[in-house]
C-alpha cells in the first residue's frame, strides 16, 4: 500500500517533468507592460490585445500596477470615442495548437483570470468587472463579426462587482472544460457601465485591469488515472527488477 501510494507520487512527479508546459500562462502581454492594438473589435491573430478604446498607464488616480509597472485604462466603450454602448472590452485570441493532444482527449480544462480595480468616484461610477473565456472552432480568418455564435463551442464568464478601495485589487476567474474540437481560445475582459451609462465625455472614472492569465491542465480525473497507470508500471518494473 504505501509503495503504490509512493509511485503514485513519482508518477506525478515524472508527468509534471515530462510536460512543463502545464499550468503555463498562455496569455501574451499579460501584465500590460507592452502596447495594446485598441483598434476594432475582434482581434484577426493569435497573441495581442485588441477592443475598445484603452490605455496603457502607469500608477494614476491613487491606483498602482497590480504587477509590474504598467496596466490596462479601460477608457471608451467602443473603438474610438464615447458610444452608448454599455462595456468597455478588451480581446485576446491564444493559440493552444501545442495542447493539441490532450484536448482531443476531452479531458483539457482551460482556466483564467484577471484582476481588476477602480478608483472610489461617486455615486455614479460603475462597478461591475467581467472575464470571459471562450472554446472557438477554425482559425481567427473565419471569425465572422459580430456573428461569433457560429463559432464558439462553449464558454465561461465570471463577473464581480470591485469595491471602492483603490489599494486592493479584485481577481475574477474562470474554468472551463475544452471540447475535443476546441481549435483556439479567445479571453475577454470588461468594465461596465453597470451604474451609470454615459454616451459622451468620461465613461469610465478610472478602471482599471492588471494580471491577465490563461493556463490548460489536464483535468483531476486525467491526472490521477495517468498516475496510476504509471503507477503501474512502476510496480511492475519494481517487482520485475
Ligand atoms: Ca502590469
Ligand atoms: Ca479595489
Ligand atoms: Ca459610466
């Protein structure tokens, strides 16, 4: 008994020597220390950042980076100006072709998060944060806009509602299971305008998003059976040997 438990162990421990891309973050420019393409909506590639109007800023408003010294300023709730649209989004298309394998299986999970903050305001500052994180088919190229339906197979969003303290920053996250035919990931982040819509001039007092990350993981199950079936073998070489 406790030398199957211990291979059970050292099976673990091979499986996370032999792929350690596992629990890798996936997301390009995560800490938005780099520039951010703000221009249209749905990104054509892999590996940027694209949506709304935004900005890269460092600490402002009483608000510090929550890594790094840059992060993201939700600004418009459309690409160039003001609009009555009530969401400010940021997009980012990730290429998983490296997981391939595994999420044939059907035993991938994808997770994500973001941490999000604000500044105090008023009694009309909004609130309210969103991530995303959508299982797409095909490449980028077929994204038809604003039609994604086609081609999201599934997805998981997770909103929180930031409080008014500009020193802590509120992390949102989600988990999704991955279809065997999921081809590519896309992450979406948001402020909305769950207060107060403005259709002109400042949309956004001072919102704020830091920290972006996406991995893929075998799930549990997928793991414990691997560590058995490795466990296995081990005990079989063992009493072999
Ligand atoms: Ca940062
Ligand atoms: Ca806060
Ligand atoms: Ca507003």
């Amino acid at each position: 008994m406790f030398r199957a438990s211990l291979a059970g162990i050292v099976a673990v421990l091979v499986l996370s020597q032999v792929n350690p891309a596992y629990a890798a973050n996936l997301v390009t420019n995560p800490g938005f220390e780099s520039q951010v393409s703000t221009l249209g909506s749905w990104p054509s590639g892999y590996g940027y950042w694209q949506g709304d109007y935004s900005a890269i800023v460092t600490t402002e408003n009483g608000v510090a980076p929550q890594g790094g010294s840059q992060m993201l300023n939700f600004i418009y709730s459309a690409s160039a100006q003001p609009d009555d649209h009530t969401a400010s989004e940021l997009i980012q298309l990730i290429d998983i072709s490296a997981y391939h394998d595994l999420i044939l299986t059907g035993q991938a999970t994808a997770t994500g998060s973001v941490y999000f903050n604000r500044v105090l305001g008023d009694s009309q500052t909004d609130t309210q944060f969103a991530v995303r994180l959508l299982a797409m088919s095909g490449v980028p190229a077929d994204f038809p806009v604003p039609d994604y339906g086609l081609w999201v197979l599934t997805f998981s969003e997770s909103s929180i509602e930031s409080d008014g303290n500009p020193a802590t920053w509120e992390q949102a996250s989600v988990q999704l299971q991955l279809p065997a035919n999921t081809d590519y990931l896309a992450i979406l982040i948001w402020a909305r305008e769950n207060v107060f819509n403005d259709t002109t001039g400042v949309e956004f007092d001072g919102h704020y998003a830091d920290s972006a990350s996406v991995e893929i993981i075998p799930e549990p199950a997928t793991m414990s059976l691997l560590a058995v079936g490795l466990g296995a073998v081990f005990m079989r070489k063992r009493r072999k040997g």
